[in-house]
C-alpha cells in the first residue's frame, strides 16, 4: 500500500489542483511500487494521458518507468520512458535507461542505439559505456565491446567485460591487465578473480591459475563459472578424479543443454544385466573420444544403446561391444542413462587407467576399396585439417591459417590432400599451393568414409577437430597442432597424449604465435618424409 503520509499530501496536492501533472505521475509511480492495485488503475490511467512538454514532468515521468521496470512490466517502462524524453531529450541517463529496456525486451540493435546515444551525450558515462560493452561482448564483436570497455577506467564491470573480450580475442596478457584493473577497484569480485584465473590458464600458467581460482572459491564457492574453471585447472593437470567430479558443474552452465529426463541416471553402480542409454550433449569430438567406453561397458554385463546423430550410425557399428545405435529424440527401451562425458568419472578414471589399448573404431572395408583411387598420388601421404567448428568459442584460435602452411604443401616426397569438408574450405581460394593439395573435402560424405580415408594415409596432420580425435580412435599416426592454452583433454607440456597413443602434441610456444608452429611441422615432416 502507498505509504499513508505520502497518500495525504499527494491527494491534497491532486485536489487543489486536478491538472497537476507532477502530482499524477508521483502518486502514480508511488501505486505501482507499493503494489496498491486500485489506486495504480486509477492513477496510472490518469497519467497515461499526459502529454509532457515541460522539463519538469522529466523527473516523475521517469520514476513512473522505473516504478514500471521493478513492477515487472519493461514493456510499459520503454513506453513511458519514451514519453518522457520528449520533454527532456538530452539527458544521457534516460538513453542509457532506454538501452536497458531495450535489452531487457530483446531489441538488442535499439539498444545499442540508445547506449551510443547516450555515450555521444555524456563521453565519460561509464555506466553506458560499460552498459554497450557488454551488448557488444554478448554479440560475439569483442573487439569493439574491449575496445568501449577499456574506456569506462573506473567502473569494474566494464573492466571485467574487458578482460573477457580480451581472452575471446585471444590475448591473455591484456586480459589479465583488464582484471587485474577490475579487481584494484573491487578486490572481492569473484568474476574477476576468476579471469584472472583463466587468464593464466590460458596462457598455461596452472600454478597462478589455481591461486586465483582458490582465492575465488573462498568467496563465492557455488559460482558455476569458478566451478567450470576448476574442473579444467584439474583436468589439465592430470588431476581425473577431482577434474571430473566438478565437470558436472556443466550442467549448471546457461547454455548447458538440459539433461535427459525420463529414466535413472546411472551413478556407477554394477551394471550386468542393465540396459544403459548413452546420450552426447557436447561436440562429434567428445562423442568420438568418449565411445571408448562402451567396450567396457559391455564387458561389464551392460547392454548399450547410444542415442547419436545418423550420420555417426554407420561409424559407431563398427564399435566392439555391439551396441544399439539410436537417432536423437527416439525413444530407446533401457534400464538407465549416462551422458558420454560424464563416463570417465562414473568408471573411475585416472591418467593411469585411460581405456587406450588400441583403436576402438575400425573402417569398412569396403569403403577403402570404394576410395582407394582418390589416394593413386604418387609419395607418402599425409591429411591435413586446419579449422574446425566455428561454433566453438575458442575455434578462431584453434585454427591455423592456411596459408601458413605453403611451405608444408610444396614438400617433395608428399602428397597433401586436404581433408577440409565445411567451414575453412574458403581459405583454398587464392591459397598460393593450391596446384599442389588435393582436395578432398567434396568427398568426405560421412564419418564412415572420412575414416576409411584415414586407415589409407601415413600421416594426418591438423588442428584440435574432430579429424583429430577420429584419427587417434583408429589408431592412425596423427600430429595435432595446439594453441598455447590448449583444451584439457591435451594437458600440459607433453608431447604425447594418454587417450591417443599415436598422437603427437605440437604446441604453440607463445598466444596465437602459428607462425612458428608451422615452421616447426614443416621442418617435422621434411624430416619424417626422409
């Protein structure tokens, strides 16, 4: 209810002078906070008649809006706020209210307006400028929201958008600049602490990570982005056990796919004589890296079903276990359920006990006859991958440019056929040893024929993709060029990996430095050519 003294004063005010502009629109705001339901349908029918062409009808007219905003109706706020800047067009905080109404209702481009509007106003405005970086950061254009960011020095939000623009952009040091900024204005933020924590990671300085990552925990514990942070700190090191157990904070990640519902999630009871249902909800990587359970699940008395995309079907028959393949959305008879990613910590995994005895995925024959004359070149052959999904957040930094590796191409001795099926495959228009890689993209129909290509070649060489983990499943030599920051899977420092013992880790000595990583294959592989 309107406070009572505050009901006194504005009804004698209202009743003195009916046409009291100012009046209706305080009491107004004052109905909708309180939540008094009649005297908000009364009042705020009287102010929605008013026309404000005074200044002074600035002020309530935009407490009514903000009244609008916490009442939950953003809608009738922009509305009403959009009726006050007639009165008063030039004030940089109603633009900047505007914007974040604008956001609110998903109108992200009158939103970004607005912002820049007010920033042209008042060029100082952290508020708004801090307000336009994070519009921009969400849109995926990081280096624009670092760049609005960076110029709001004393607002710590701003600089903690800074600094996540920076590490999307791939620039690790300035990211920890950004935070290190954020956090001499605001010591106790966890988002903060938690950057600067990611920065070290990404430049793989786990030691440093892991005490800002600690240094957050103590503050906030249940923060799901510290938690996701610490499964990777684990992770990376080695550390299964620990990293596994706080991977499932993934579920907890806004875009985390929701789990399946329907039937028990299986908590690493025995399992003979159960039907278990393993669905994917990350990428074709980690399905393909993940399959290598199901051997063991089936030794363990299980009958297994996977529930995966078709195109994967005639692939995964070829998995020892025989299991029953599913499309996404079928329903499947089982007795339990398990995400793929969550299996390395359900059967107890260590760095010790990683199911790699041997490929785990085998091609058809048959379609190795079928692709044998794409592969009549004469010299050793060796694939090549150089991007992967764009989807991935961290893809633009996990790619190398093509053209870096003309000198890898021209080798004599070789054959390189370019295994690139979707996005990256612009990158061979122009390209300058274009007359001496074979394309063979437009032949890859599936992941059957892409591993029958594979089990034909004498070297696969490519970027973190899913070619990667498929040639490692099969047992192919494959060499893997590596960001500096590199995903877990991949740890730190080695040169080999425990789940593909045929793979070899070449990684980038210093951030986004591809230059000198492939300097460093061609000269491998001039080596390895003889």
């Amino acid at each position: 209810m309107i406070p009572p003294g505050a009901a006194v004063m504005w009804r004698r005010r209202l009743a003195g002078h009916p046409g009291d502009d100012e009046a209706a629109l305080r009491y107004a705001s004052m109905a909708l906070a309180s939540g008094d339901g009649d005297a908000t349908a009364i009042w705020l029918g009287a102010s929605a008649a008013i026309r404000p062409s005074s200044p002074f009808l600035f002020a309530p007219m935009r407490a009514l809006a903000h009244a609008y905003l916490s009442a939950g109706r953003p809608d009738l706020a922009k509305r009403t706020l959009r009726r006050a800047m007639v009165a008063l067009p030039v004030d940089w905080e109603a633009w900047n209210d505007l914007g974040v109404l604008s956001d609110r209702l998903s109108d992200e481009g009158s939103a970004g307006r607005a912002f820049r509007a007010a920033i042209v106003l008042a060029p100082g405005a952290e508020t708004a400028l801090s307000n336009l970086a994070d519009l921009l950061f969400r849109a995926g254009a990081y280096a624009t929201a670092g760049q609005f960011a960076r110029h709001a020095a004393g607002n710590p939000e701003a600089l903690l958008t800074a600094g996540n623009s920076a590490l999307r952009s791939g620039q690790p040091v300035v990211a920890a600049r950004c935070f290190r900024r954020s956090l001499a204005l605001a010591p106790h933020m966890p988002p903060s602490l938690v950057g600067r924590g990611v920065a070290a990671m990404a430049d793989d300085d786990v030691a440093t990570a892991g005490a800002w990552l600690k240094r957050a925990q103590s503050l906030d514990p249940n923060d799901v982005s510290l938690n996701n942070n610490l499964a990777t700190w684990h992770l990376v090191q080695g550390d299964y056990p620990r990293g596994f157990a706080f991977y499932e904070w993934r579920w907890r990640r806004p875009e985390a796919q929701a789990r399946r519902g329907g039937l028990p999630e299986w908590s690493g009871t025995p399992i003979a004589g159960r039907r278990i249902l393993l669905y994917a909800e990350q990428g074709l990587g980690d399905v393909l890296q993940m399959v290598r359970y199901v051997p063991m699940l089936s030794r363990l008395g299980a009958s297994v079903v996977i529930e995966c995309p078709p195109f994967l079907h005639r692939l995964l028959e070829s998995l020892p276990g025989s299991p029953r393949l599913v499309p996404a959305g079928e329903a499947a008879e089982a007795d339990l359920q398990a995400p793929l990613m969550s299996l390395p910590r359900l059967l107890g995994t260590t760095v010790a006990t990683i199911p790699a005895d041997g490929p785990y995925l085998f091609p058809e024959a048959e379609l190795i006859a079928a692709t044998a004359a794409h592969l009549a070149n004469p010299g050793r052959r060796i694939g090549l991958v150089w991007q992967g999904n764009p989807r991935q957040v961290d893809e633009p930094h996990r790619s190398i440019p093509l053209d870096l590796l003309v000198p890898l191409v021209a080798l004599p001795g070789a054959t390189v056929y370019g295994l690139q099926r979707d996005h990256g495959r612009e990158q061979m228009e122009g390209f300058r040893g274009r007359d001496r890689l074979v394309d063979l993209g437009p032949k890859l129909d599936d992941l059957a024929t892409t591993a029958a290509i594979l089990a034909q070649l004498d070297l696969v060489i490519t970027t973190c993709t899913a070619v990667a983990h498929l040639a490692g499943a099969l047992g192919r030599p494959v060499w893997i060029m590596l960001k500096r920051g590199a995903d877990w899977r991949w740890m730190l420092d080695r040169p080999d990996s425990p789940w593909y013992p045929t793979a070899r880790l070449i990684r980038q000595r210093r951030p986004g430095d591809w230059q000198e990583v492939a300097e460093r294959v061609t000269k491998m592989t001039r080596a390895w050519i003889g």
